[in-house]
C-alpha cells in the first residue's frame, strides 16, 4: 500500500482517530508529525473505547510500529501516563514498536505554566488554549531554547537549558502574571525523574521510515487538529502552534514528500469548532444541540463542549486548494439522521460580495454569513448499513452533493463510532 496521510480538513475533531486505526492494518508504521497532547483521538474497538493524546493511534493494532516524530512537541509524562494505561489493556507498548525522535521537543512543566497564565490574564481575545504548554514549547524550540527528547541523556545540558529558559519565564512570572517563579533545580529533578523511562523510546526515526521504505513497506502519517487551524492557514490568531496541512507530514517526520502518494482529508458530515474564533455556520437552537449530544461533541482531551454548524463547503474548498487530497473519508453520517432538512453552506455573502473561498484573516471571516443549499434529510438508522447501496437515497444525495462541492470522491463513509461502522467504496 501506498504511503499516505490522513488529516483533519476542518477545525480538527473529524474522527481521525477512528480511520487511522481503520487503516492501521494495512501498512507496517504509523507516524505522528505535528501536535501535541492537545489534541485527542477517541477509538471505539468492538465496544472499548480508547482515548490517545499523543500516542499514534497504530498501537491499537498488533506489530504496527509507531512513531512520535520531531514535529510533535511531547510531553513525557503524558507519554508515560498514556503508556501505562495501555499496558493495563493489554497493549503492547514496548520500545521495539514505539518511537520517539531525539529531535521531539519536550514540554517542560514552565510551559504549562506560562500557556494557563497568558490566558487567565486575558479579558478579551482569550484564544481558546488548552493550557498544555503547546504554544510556549513551540516558542522555545524556534527561539532556540527547547529541550528535546535526546538530551535527556545529557543531564548537564537539560539543567543548562532550563537555567537559560527560567531566566526569561521567571521574569514573566514575576512581573506580569503575578504567579511563583519555578526553581531550576526543582524543574530539572521533576524532569530527570522519568528520563529513564523515556529514553529507551527515543531512537533514530528518520532511520527507521528511511529503512522501511527501502523494504518496500508503507507508512500512514497521522495529523492532529485540522486546516482550518493551521498557524499559517488557519484562522489566525484562533489556531494551534503548529501546521497541521498534509504537507506538514514531510518536515514533521524528515520522510521526502516524493513517497507519500496519498492524502485522505478526514470530513465531519457537518462542522464543528472548539475554542474562540468565527464560525459562520454555527447554530445556536435546538438543532445545534441535537448535533452535540447525538454526535458526542465533547472534546477528548478537555471535555470541552464543541460548537456545532451545518456543513461548510467553503472551509473544504480552501483545504483542497491548499492539500489537494486524493480522497476523503466522511465522519459521523449517522448524526444527521433523524433530520427533516439539512442545509449546506455553498458560499458566503460578505460585504456584498459572494465568496467560494474563506477571506484570509480571522476578522473577515467574521463578517461572513454562510449562503446556505437545503436538501431533505432521512429518518432511517444507518448505522448497520455496511454498502453504499444499503443507505438510504437522501443519505447517498448528501454525500454526493458534498463531493460535487468539495471535487474529491468519498473514499469511506462512517455510519457509527466503531472500527467496523465503515463503508469503504
């Protein structure tokens, strides 16, 4: 099988997890390239739900290597923790099958610190952060300050660099967010308290996808988030720290973007956001609600309520003309079920104008309002349908209409939260 990856095509939540591991099977490695532990990944398998924050959601699977590579910022004892209740389900977890790039930038307990603080102190223009440290382990790293994975074998040089970053955090802490300074030395023992853990995990990654590939076997590259996030991409300043385009995959992972042939745009059958910033399609009555607590929008990782809106065509223009998928698989059909009218965002109205494409900043896309298309929605329970053919007729409409708009088939078609809930075409 071909190298691929598989990313979220919207603001992230589309239920990358579940076709990750639907796809898992079919090649030898998994590999994360961007994110942090900010992003969630919820697995339903034969009934048994598993939530994975940073681990590549391959592991699920029996003998598929999986990969954290230098793109993800990771924090160790997330990682640790995550490994530990994989152990107690049996998973194998083991470093001959996990991996992590000595080149991964690691969390440090100041980011956390510094993320919670800048957003407490906000009154307005709160970004919508989880508070992980994502965004100020990023600043390090192109300040040239981070600790990364591979120098937990140096002790001299982790105690050196947190010297050096607590100079500058302190001062913040001290002088504008008015919380306790952190001890370097209290840091650094929290830190090396589990590099022994961790550092039989961190290997040569670009390696082992490099000798992979010469063995003629395939790898999936598993992206967090989705377009509409991107820091170059997105709707900037509401977006994660990192570029979470497919393109990404290459950078992220020091695989060459000549072998990956395949890009799979994960699409929700209708949209939603967490955090701040504009979403033109978002509802506010009751239809809104039956979407949140029939498609169990609550984030994986903070339990946040997620906004919920009809389906953007829009937002999925932008994120082929940007990633130019091969295919996409369409996530959550199910939900709509039930629906007498369903509408769909074809273009925005915006200052007279009408737009096919989102503006490029956050604050034009807030004085958009959606142009909306109604087709008839379908009262039947499709979640045992396992053919195309097995769907109801409007259920098929909608997803060809939504092809039509996007100009990209519909590789797969989930019609429930399960590994096995999955139509391939």
């Amino acid at each position: 099988m071909a190298n691929m990856t598989v990313f979220g095509s919207q603001w992230g939540d589309e239920g990358k997890g579940k076709i990750v591991d639907l796809l898992s099977s079919e090649v030898q490695c998994v590999v994360r390239y961007q994110g942090g532990n900010n992003a969630g990944h919820t697995v339903i398998v034969n009934g048994q739900k598993y939530v994975l924050h940073v681990i590549p959601s391959g592991i699920l699977h029996d003998g598929i290597l999986c990969v954290i590579s230098n793109g993800v910022v990771l924090d160790p004892f997330v990682f640790l923790t995550e490994i530990d209740n994989l152990n107690a389900k049996n998973i194998d977890t083991s470093p001959k099958r996990l991996f992590v790039s000595p080149k991964t930038h690691l969390i440090m307990p100041y980011h956390k610190v510094l993320d919670s603080a800048r957003e407490n102190m906000k009154s307005d223009g709160k970004i919508g952060t989880t508070g992980r440290g994502i965004g100020p382990c990023y600043e390090d790293k192109m300040a040239r300050i981070g600790v990364r994975a591979g120098d937990l074998s140096d002790p001299n040089l982790v105690r050196q660099k947190i010297e050096i970053a607590l100079k500058e955090k302190n001062a913040l802490f001290k002088g504008l967010y008015n919380v306790d300074e952190m001890s370097v030395e209290e840091v650094f023992k929290e830190v090396m308290s589990i590099a022994d853990r961790l550092l039989p995990y961190v290997q040569d990654t670009t390696e082992l996808l490099y000798s992979l590939h010469k063995q003629g076997k395939s790898a999936l590259f598993e992206g967090a988030q989705g377009v509409m996030l991107d820091i170059d991409h997105g709707t900037y300043p509401f977006v994660t720290s990192s570029n979470t385009i497919c393109n990404n995959a290459s950078v992220g992972s020091g695989f060459p973007s000549e072998y990956i042939n395949e890009h799979i745009a994960i699409v929700k059958a209708y949209t939603t956001r967490v955090g701040a910033g504009p979403f033109p399609t978002e509802l506010f009555d009751e239809t809104g609600d039956f979407l949140r607590e029939k498609g169990g929008e609550y984030g994986a990782t903070t339990g946040r309520t997620r906004r919920c809106g009809w389906f953007d065509a829009c937002v999925l223009r932008e994120c082929y003309r940007i990633c130019k998928p091969t295919t996409f698989a369409l996530t959550k059909l199910d939900v709509l079920g039930g629906l007498d009218e369903i509408k769909i965002c074809v273009a925005y109205s915006c200052e007279g104008k009408t737009l096919s494409y989102p503006p490029e900043s956050a604050a034009g896309l807030a004085k958009c309002e959606p142009i909306f298309e109604s087709m008839p929605g379908w009262k039947e329970d499709i979640s045992s349908c396992s053919k195309w053919e097995e769907l109801p007729e409007n259920a098929r409409k909608y997803v060809e209409k939504l092809e039509e708009l996007i100009g990209v088939k519909a590789g797969f078609v989930s019609v429930g939260p399960d590994r096995n809930q999955t139509i391939r075409r």
